[in-house]
C-alpha cells in the first residue's frame, strides 16, 4: 500500500506539472524570460552552476534592492523631516492666527460699531440738512429778499412772493415740528421766520406804497396785486396803501378833469369843455359825462389793484376809497355849475339840467355810493332844483306883474296863455323825466297858483257876468292844459269845481235874464204867494196879460240865440255853454210848470185854460231841447 | 291810478267866510295839513282845499272853499255859495269889528245858499284870550238867535277846529238822512258819487259815448 499511495502522490504531482499550462502562467512566463537573459548557453557547467547563479542573482537583486530602497528610505527621512519642520510652522502659525484672531474680535466688533455710528450719523447729517432746507432761508432766497445790502431799492418781483409763500410755510410747518416734540427749534425758526416775514412784508409795503400809483401800468400789474394779497393780512398797511392810492388817483383824476376842461384831448381833440361854456347845457352835460365815464375806470383799477385778495368785507372798503378818489373832482365841478346856477338862465334849460344832473347822480351811484361826490350831486340837485323853481317864478310874476285887462271877447289874456304855453312845455318835459310826478306837481303849483291869483284879480274888476265867462274861459284853457297830464287830479279836481260854481252863478244870471226879458219876475212872486183868492183875479194874471207872456215866450223861442246872454256865446267850452243853456232854460221850464198847473188848477177860475197856454210843459221841454 | 282817493260815498263843498285877516286860510290850512300857517298871505279869490273824513261809517270828502275876505274879490266868491252845504262864518275874537259885521255875512249866506246849508260860527284865535274883544256868551247868543252853531276855536293851537269841520259835516249827513236835503238838486252841494275829476272825466264821457251806440 504505502508504495501505491508514494505512488499516487507522484503520479498526482506529475500530473500536476503536466497539467500546468506553464503558457499561461504569467509569473512563470516572466520568470522564464529573465531566465533566459542571462541563462545564454546549455551547458553542463551552465546547468549546474543554474542554481547558484539564480541564487547569486537573486541576492544580487536583493542587494540592489537594498540599496534602492536605502535611498529611498533616505529621502523619505529628508522628507519627513522636512514635513516635521513644516507641521511645526504650521502649529506655531496656528497658533499665531489664533492669537490674531482673538485679537481681531475686540477690533472688528469696534469698527462695526463705528460702522453703525457713522451710519447714522450720515442720516442725521442727511435729516438736518433736509431740515435746514425745509426750515431755513437759502441764501440765494435772502439775496433775493434783502437785495444787494449796497442797493436801497430792490425791486420786487414775483419770486419774492414765492419767497414769502415759503416763509409762511415754514412758519405753520412749525407747528408740526412742535408736535414732534422740538419745541425750542420751532420756537426759534417760528421766531426767525415771522422776522423774515414782518422784514419782506415791510419791504413789499414800501414798494407798494411808492408804485401802487402806477396800477395802470401792465407790468406791475400783477406784482401790485400780490403784494396787495399779502398786505391784506396787515390790514393797518392795507389800509395804508389804500389811502396812499387814494391820495394819488385823486390827484391824478382831479388833473384829469381840469385837462378835459381846459386843454382837452391831444391836439384839441376832444376840445376843451370849457370851450363850450356858453351853452349851460351842453357844458353841464360834458362835465358830467366825463365823470361818468372816468369813475369805472378808476373802479376798474382799484378793483385790479385788489383782485387777489380776499373780496370779503372789502366791499366798503373799497367803496369807501373810491369815493376818497372821486372827491377831488367834487371842487371843480361844484364850483362850476354852481356858477352855471347864479347866471340867469331859460328855467328850460335849467330844467334840463336838474334832471342830468338827478341822470347822472343815479348812474353814478350805481358806480360809487356816498362820499363827497354823492353829497355834492345832493347839493347841486337841490341848488338846480331850487334855482329851477325860483327861475320859473320869476318867469311866471315877470309875466302877470301887469294885471290886463281882460280882452272884449272874454278869452285868456295874452300873458295867461303864454304861461300856460310855459307850463304845457314844462310838464312835457317833465313827464319824461325821473322824478316826474313831486316834478309836475311842483312847476304845476309853480305856474298855476299865482296864475290863479292873477285871474282872480283880472275877474274881480268885471261885473258878474263877465267875471264868471272870464273865469271859465281861462279855467277851460288851464283845464285843457293840465288834463293832458298825469298826477294834475287835485288840479283838475279843483279846476272843475270852480267851474261848476261859476257855471251856476252864469244860470242863474241866465235864469234871471230869461226871467226879466219874459216879464215873468211878477207872475213868479204871486204863483209862490197862496194867500189871495182865485189867481185870476190878481192882477197882473189876468188871460191877457198870461197871453202876452206866451207871445213873448214863442218870439224867444223863435230867436233861441237872442234869448241867452251875449256873454254866454263868449264861452271858449261848447260844454259850459250848453250846460248853462240847459239849466237855465229848466229854471224857466220849473216857473212855467208851476203857471201851467196854476192856470189848470179850476180853483184858479181860469176859462178856457188850454187856450191861454197852448203848450204843455212837455212840449216846451221838447223845444227846449 | 290807485282808487284810494276816490274810495268814498260822499261829497260835501263847504265855504269859509268872513271878514279879511280873521284866520280862514289858517284854519283850512290847520284842517287839510294839521299845521299853522304862520305868515298866510292875503288870499285872492278862493283857495281850495280838499280832506276825507269819516261820518257815521261813511266816507265823506270835503271841498273847502277858502274865500278871499277883501271887499273887492267880493263877486269872485260869491260864486262859490251857491253850491255849498256848509258854510264856516269866522270872527275874530279878537278884533270886534270883524263880529259885528257877521250879520252882513250872514244875510250875503242866506241869500246866496238854500236853506239846508248848515252854517257854523267859528270864533277864531281863541289862544289869544288876552286880547279878547268879544265874549264867548255874546257870540253864542248871537248863534243860538241865529240857528247857528258856534265854538271857539285856534287855527294856531288846532282846538275845536277839527271839531267845526266834524260837527259841520255831521249835521249835513243828518239832513241827507232826514231827506230834508235833495241829493239831486244842483246846489244843494252834496254829491252822492264821487265824479272823478280830471282826464277821467273825459273818458267817462267817451265812454258814455260809446255806450249810447251800442244802443
């Protein structure tokens, strides 16, 4: 057995060398290839010596080996001391940054907080300086202002008021900064500013005062209306340049007015309105016309002159100053129509002038009410007016100073008519006028109450009959005069009446003629009489002496011009004249109805009573008529 | 035009007569205007006043006619007596003559109106009691033989004059109640219907005019 297995094991070992593919043995390959660089011949020697050689060769590589790696190991040692040195820099850099750092920490943490110190205060630095731009003049503002200090008068402009806007607003912007707890700051910029203000508001005022005068001119138009704006809140200044205006435009208006009167236009033209002087009228009217138109156009400017300002409660104000502005022309013009007034003029023309004078005043009340203008229209009116009246009475006494007598035919005098010529003219005139109805009234009462008395005094030197055809001929004519016009009602009132009772007294004249020619006075008294008996046996009733009457009656009646008084055809009125006729004649008719029922009545005893009068009361009416 | 002045039912013509200088313009003036008249010119013919009163509820509107007292205006105003229904006779009190010659201005009264006139006596300037020529008993036994009325009156102070022109009218209205006056009647110087005077007038007649031609 043990044989086998010997055996076996070297069958397996060759088997397993024979099994061994040497060829893909790489390590075997290798080690064959440095075999063979030096294995370079087969032989004997060769092969025996091939073990020592490998062995010799294999220390020889060991050796090498060694060696090499002794270098190498050398180097490593210089390397790791190298890294040994550098690893102890490093540790004492380490260290070094350390310390460093921990020193940096207290710097950094400084210079962040100097950061933030400086940060803010650049802020602040920005706040303030906002500040001083919100809260400060800037000195370009105050050069503005205040001018060059070598210069006295800096003009003013429009930028001064913007100025002046920005002071204000400061000013209540202070009250902000109050608010905000900065008390002391706003109380000194609030100081500063109402320093500034009251400064530049001086400033404007004596700008104002010297060239308000000049609101006509365009280019401080605007200027004087801003400052005027900003005044109004010093209302003692407002006032005060008011009244310098005033005083300037009084001036200048009252020059004016004397230029229009005595030069006129530029190169005559207008010509001067005292060229026209002759003519009351007309030279009146100039005056009066120029005024007229020069106070709206000073209203005009002084309205330019406040146009940015607060329009309340300016209003009396301004009313005020205007008539201040208008007083200066008041002189002139007073002195002149008054002496217009004292030369004896046509009470026409003077009439005319109260009333362009009453014209003009409304028109220019319209415009400026009060003051010395309105009072000085006030007076004139009541002067012309006045002077107007007397005029006319002196008209009207120049005219019935001779008491005529009256002319053969009974109608108005001359001088009557030419009054009532007078007074028809006046109150056609008047009644075109303002005031017409105290107008008319008055030259009525002017021209007719001694025209009156004048009529009575001519009637009272005629006998009866002719007084009264007097008196209605001249009533008829004042009648017809004044009935053409309004308000004449009390006139006419009493003009009717005194008619009424002269045309009575012309009846019963009349009647009484009728009576007297009619031999009827006797029959009259004893028809009225019922004492005696039977009528026809009175005498003077007896048939005969009735027929006899009626045969006069019917020759009258035949003639009916011849029975009425002559006088009675000099009546100027158809209406007077029938109205006597007709009551005169029913006077008659009365008597005859009385005779007729007498002669009717049997208790009369008269025969034949148709016979003695043929006609019926009825009848003779009718005829009459 | 307004109907105010023309608002009433009555008119009633007075006349104020008397001798010169006893105060006739005066007292018209004191009645119309409630004023005194201090310098009152000599009157020439007749001045003439007008003043609404009321009577009983009625309206009355009074035509006065102030008469001239001198002798020579005599024929002028003896026009207006006609048409009268009250006559106011003035004396002065203080001026005797001007009483005594009242009986002359009374028969020129009776002669001249009809027989309703009412006539008054007025005893003028009774303020000035100083002076007086003429006593109150003698005057009003005068009227009271007369059928006058009488009072004293001022036309400087205003007494009893209102109450003359009153009293007057009062007794006129009585008389048209009475129907002892005749409205109709031309002179019995009362107009039931105001006649508009003036330009109305005329257009009343055209109107009237017109009218007939309708017919």
């Amino acid at each position: 057995m043990s044989d086998s297995t010997k055996q076996h094991v070297l069958s397996k070992r060759l088997n397993k060398i024979l099994e061994s593919r040497l060829e893909n043995d790489q390590d075997t390959i290798e080690a064959l290839r440095e075999l063979s660089s030096f294995y370079t011949e087969n032989t004997l020697q060769a092969r025996r010596n091939l073990r020592s050689q490998i062995e010799k060769r294999n220390l020889e590589i060991n050796r090498d080996f060694l060696t090499s790696f002794k270098a190498i190991k050398d180097s490593f040692e210089v390397v790791y001391n190298d890294i040994a040195d550098m690893n102890k820099s490093v540790l004492e850099m380490t260290q070094q940054l350390r310390n460093a750092k921990a020193q940096t920490k207290n710097l950094l943490q400084k210079t962040s907080a100097l950061q933030e110190e400086k940060s803010k205060v650049e802020f602040q630095q920005d706040l303030t300086k906002a500040v001083l731009l919100k809260f400060e003049l800037q000195p370009e503002d105050l050069k503005l202002l205040y001018g060059e200090p070598h210069r006295k008068d800096n003009p003013i402009t429009l930028e001064t008021f913007k100025i002046l806007d920005k002071i204000h607003e400061t000013h209540s912007n202070c009250t902000v900064l109050m608010q905000a707890g900065m008390q002391t700051l706003a109380l000194d910029i609030m100081e500063q500013m109402t320093l500034h203000q009251e400064r530049v508001l001086e400033i404007v005022y004596r700008w104002t005062l010297s060239h308000c005068r000049n609101i006509d001119n365009v280019e401080f138009q605007e200027i004087l209306a801003e400052a005027m704006r900003r005044l109004q809140e010093r209302i003692v200044l407002f006032k005060y340049v008011i009244d310098e205006y005033c005083v300037c435009r009084r001036s200048y208006l009252v020059g004016e007015f004397l230029n229009a009167l005595t030069k006129g236009g530029s190169s005559g033209n207008p010509a001067p309105i005292e060229m026209r002087a002759h003519d009351p009228q007309i030279y009146v009217t100039d005056m009066l016309v120029w005024i007229n138109r020069a106070i709206p156009v000073e209203k005009q400017n002084l309205k330019l002159l406040v146009k940015s300002c607060n329009q309340s409660g300016l209003e009396e104000l301004l009313n005020n100053a205007l008539a201040n502005i208008c007083e200066g022309v008041c002189q002139p013009l007073r002195i002149r129509v008054e002496k217009i007034l004292n030369v004896p003029t046509q009470p026409a023309t003077l009439y005319a002038i109260v009333n362009m004078l009453r014209f003009y005043k409304k028109c220019i009340n319209k415009v400026v009410s009060g003051g010395l203008l309105e009072e000085t229209f006030v007076a004139l009116l009541q002067k012309s007016e006045r002077t107007f009246i007397e005029t006319l009475q002196k008209q009207v006494n120049t005219l019935l100073v001779r008491v005529e007598t009256p002319p053969r035919d009974l109608s108005p005098t001359h001088a009557i008519l030419n009054l009532l010529a007078i007074l028809r003219d006046m109150l056609s005139t008047a009644s075109m006028s303002e005031g017409r109805e105290t107008d008319m009234v008055k030259i009525a009462g002017t021209v007719m109450e001694p025209l009156f008395k004048a009529v009575n005094e001519q009637a009272s030197r005629l006998p009866p009959t002719d007084m009264a055809v007097y008196l209605l001929n001249c009533m008829y004519s004042m009648y017809t005069c004044l009935s053409l016009h309004e308000f004449m009602e009390t006139r006419l009132e009493r003009l009717q009446a005194q008619s009424d009772a002269q045309i009575d007294t012309l009846t019963s004249e009349q009647a009484s003629s009728l009576v007297a020619n009619l031999s009827l006075g006797p029959i009259y008294t004893i028809l009225q009489d019922h004492s005696h008996g039977p009528l026809s046996g009175v005498p003077g009733m007896e048939p005969s002496n009735l027929r006899n009457f009626l045969s006069k009656l019917d020759n009258l009646l035949s003639q009916p011009d011849s029975i009425l008084l002559p006088q009675i055809n000099l009546l100027a009125s158809s209406k007077h004249k029938k109205a006597v006729q007709k009551r005169s004649f029913a006077v008659l008719l009365a008597i005859y109805k009385q005779l007729y029922e007498a002669v009717h009545n049997p208790e009369n005893l008269y025969e034949n009573p148709a016979e003695i009068l043929s006609k019926t009361p009825d009848e003779l009416s009718r005829i009459f008529e | 035009m307004s109907a105010g002045p023309y608002n009433y039912s009555y008119i009633f013509k007075y006349i104020i007569i008397g001798d010169m200088g006893v105060g006739k313009s005066c007292l018209l003036h004191q009645f119309t205007e409630k004023k005194f008249m201090a310098d009152c010119p000599h009157t020439i013919g007749v001045e003439f006043g007008t003043r609404i009163i009321e009577v009983s509820g009625q309206k009355i509107k009074l035509q006065i006619w102030d008469t001239a007292g001198q002798e020579r205006f005599r024929a002028v105003t003896r026009s207006y007596y006609r048409g009268a229904a009250g006559a106011l006779m003035v004396y002065d009190i203080t001026r005797r003559s001007t009483y005594n010659h009242l009986s002359s201005w009374l028969t020129d009264t009776r002669n001249l109106t009809n027989p309703s006139t009412v006539i008054f006596l007025i005893g003028n300037k009774c303020d000035l009691e100083g002076q007086r020529d003429v006593t109150y008993e003698e005057a009003s036994k005068f009227a009271e033989e007369n059928g006058l009325l009488f009072v004293e009156a001022s036309a400087k102070t205003g007494d009893n004059v209102e109450e003359a022109f009153l009293e007057t009218a009062k007794k006129i209205y009585q008389s048209i109640q009475d129907g002892r006056l005749d409205l109709n009647a031309a002179e019995s110087g009362v107009q039931h219907k105001p006649s508009q005077p003036g330009r109305t007038n005329l257009n009343g007649d055209q109107a009237g005019v017109k009218d007939n031609c309708a017919c």
